[in-house]
C-alpha cells in the first residue's frame, strides 16, 4: 500500500512544481523556498533560470513517470512495487543534475550570462 501511494505521489509532486514554478516560482533569493543551489543563488537573473529549467525538467520527467506507473501497474504484482520506489525518487532528485549543467552552459562562475 504504501509503495502504491509513493509511486503516485512523487510524479504528482514533480508535475505540481513543474506547473507551479513555470511562472509562479519564489520572487526572491531564499535560504527557506525554491531551487536552491550555489549557481541558482548568484543573482537573479540565474534564479529565475534554474526555476524556469527545473519547473520544464520536473514536468516533463513527472509526466514520464505517471506514464511509467500505468506500465508497472498493468503488468507488476503489488508485492513487487517496492522495488520501483527508489527509481522514482532517483528521478526525482536527477532533475537537479540538468538544470545545473544549464546553469554551468549558461553563466559564468560571476552569475553573468555568456554570450
């Protein structure tokens, strides 16, 4: 039961920040709320991007995931469920690791646009 509702629950999660961080992600540099990293942290112009980027990545990925728990639910046992958790939450955390690689494409070690 609980594997069922930790497969349901993380692409939901990931689809609701996608759609909340699009446009809707924290005005402000924070310690407390939003994509928080060194890179996304050196002004706002990089904060605005990691949101935007992560918001597309968790969208897409929380979306690929819910079509991936239609394929485990058909053709898995319940008792075999527990083993796709941690995938889900790799993917999950794996959507940093992108929009990191954009930050580092994107900016210098200043925060400053390349051009």
């Amino acid at each position: 039961m609980v594997e069922t509702i930790g497969l349901a629950v993380i692409p939901l999660i990931m689809i609701l920040i996608g759609f909340l961080w699009r446009e809707h992600y924290p005005k402000n540099i924070n310690w407390v709320y939003g994509y928080r990293s060194f890179r996304s942290m050196k002004n706002q112009q990089t904060w605005e991007f990691a949101h935007r980027h992560f918001a597309k990545n968790s969208l897409i990925l929380g979306t690929a995931l819910v079509v991936f728990n239609i394929f485990i639910f058909l053709f898995f046992d319940a008792e075999q469920l527990n083993i796709w958790v941690p995938i889900h939450l790799a993917v999950l955390f794996l959507t940093i690791l992108p929009t990191e690689i954009a930050l580092r494409r994107s900016f210098d070690k200043n925060g400053e646009f390349k051009k």
